[in-house]
C-alpha cells in the first residue's frame, strides 16, 4: 500500500519581501507569502503577474532579493526540502513505444528500462499510480493517455520521492470537467493525508474558490490574500477579472 503519513520536518515555507529585477524591470516587488504544510496555497493574477517568477524564486532559478526560508515545527531553518513538479504540458513523441511503466521506472532506477523494469521498481510504480487512483493505466502507452489520465500520471511521477511542496503550474489546462473533478480531489487527498504543502497557479476561478485554503492575487506585488471568500470579495480582485468573476 502506498504510504499515507509524510514525515518531512517541514513546517512552512516563508517567503518575505521577494524582489525580482531583470534589465531594470520590477518583475516582482515585496511579495511576502507564507505557505503551511498541509494547505493548498493558490496564486492568481493575469498574464504577466509574475506568477511563473515567483515560482522560479522558489525553486532558486533566478536571483532575487528578500528571504524564502524553509521551517520545522520548531522555527528552526531546514537546509534543503523535496519539491515535486506538475507542469501545464508535457512535450513528448506521442508515438513512443513507451507505457507508464516504462516513464516512471526510467525516472525511479538508473536501470535501462529496456532491460526490464525489477520487481521493487514495478511495486513503487504501482504503489504511486495506486495513490493517485491511476494504477489501472499502468500498462497504457504514454501517448495513448487523456489530458486528465497525463495528468495524474505526472503527478505520481512528481510524487517519487515524496516532496515537502508540490507545485502545480496550470494543470488542469484542457482537461474534461470529469478528468478535472478526479485530478483536484486527488491533489486535495494528497495535501491532506500526505501534509505536504502545494502551491497552484491557475486562472480557473471555480477551481480556486473550491478546492484552495489560501489565495493570493499577484501583479508584481500582492494585491489581496487571505481565504478564497476574503479575495474573491475584495476590490483588487474586482479590479483584475472584473465584478461578475468576483460575484
């Protein structure tokens, strides 16, 4: 059975006055976030926010100023957390011979997969697509999967190891209503049960107001944050997408 308990030390990621320039451009300014095991965390805002910025400052990729620190339940600094990754898209030959066992295996073992997937290999394989209730594609040829069954594969695939934040960057673009139903209920079980702490960037506005725990409304600083019901409600949110997206 796949584990259901994490056991990370993380308690919350804070992320404090983050600025981020580039060729003399505010992409980000003074954001200050913080993100709690446990809760699904959403960031909002139109194209050009600074959303995928503010992802790439978590993930160390780009310079910024400011501090992100990664807490235990005592205050104290951890030097390095696990960070799973679900992206909007997957860019492969839809036409490789390859199944999910195949895709999962190569990125568990530095075995060939060609050689064979072993016995422990083929049990974490299981165990995972078993976690987020898609082990029944376990044989499927990679280019034969929905967006929504894609989806959940990378999401188990995002799992292995288990990761102290999951991020999820629109991943649930051109998914049908029930592949979208069955992804967001997996991801709720998992942030729950798994106490990870994920964060989601998506212009699906039911999607947030449903399923977040926290919001944040970004343009290059934070314009509102707070549950979903205190942004939806606030005149910053009115402002970006309008008084019938905020009713």
């Amino acid at each position: 059975m796949p584990q259901t308990g994490h056991l990370c030390n993380l308690c919350r990621i804070d992320v404090d006055n983050l600025c981020v320039q580039r060729d003399g451009s505010v992409l980000l300014q003074d954001v200050s976030v913080h993100m709690h095991c446990g809760q699904l965390t959403a960031l909002i805002g139109e194209n050009g926010a600074g959303k995928t910025t503010f992802v790439h400052a978590l993930l160390s990729q780009i310079a910024y100023s400011g501090q992100i620190r990664h807490l235990d339940e005592q205050g104290r600094m951890l030097s390095r957390i696990l960070t799973g990754y679900v992206p909007q898209y997957l860019d492969f030959d839809r036409e490789m011979p390859v199944s999910v066992l195949d895709f999962l295996a190569a990125n568990m073992t530095r075995r060939p997969v060609w050689l064979g997937v072993g016995a422990k290999t083929r049990a974490r394989c299981h165990a995972v697509l078993e976690s987020v209730k898609a082990e029944h594609l376990v044989r499927t040829r990679l280019g034969a999967l929905s967006g929504g069954e894609l989806q959940r594969v990378l999401l188990a695939l995002a799992l292995t190891p288990e990761p102290d934040l999951m991020i999820l960057d629109e991943p649930v673009s051109g998914i049908d209503a029930n592949g979208l139903r069955m992804f967001l209920e997996t991801v709720s079980s998992l942030h729950q049960k798994r106490h990870m702490a994920v964060l989601i960037i998506s212009h699906d506005l039911a999607l947030i107001q449903k399923y977040a725990d926290h919001v944040v409304l970004l343009d290059r600083q934070i314009l509102a944050q707070g549950t979903p019901g205190e942004v939806f409600a606030s005149a910053a949110f009115s402002r970006v997408f309008g008084r019938e997206a905020a009713g």
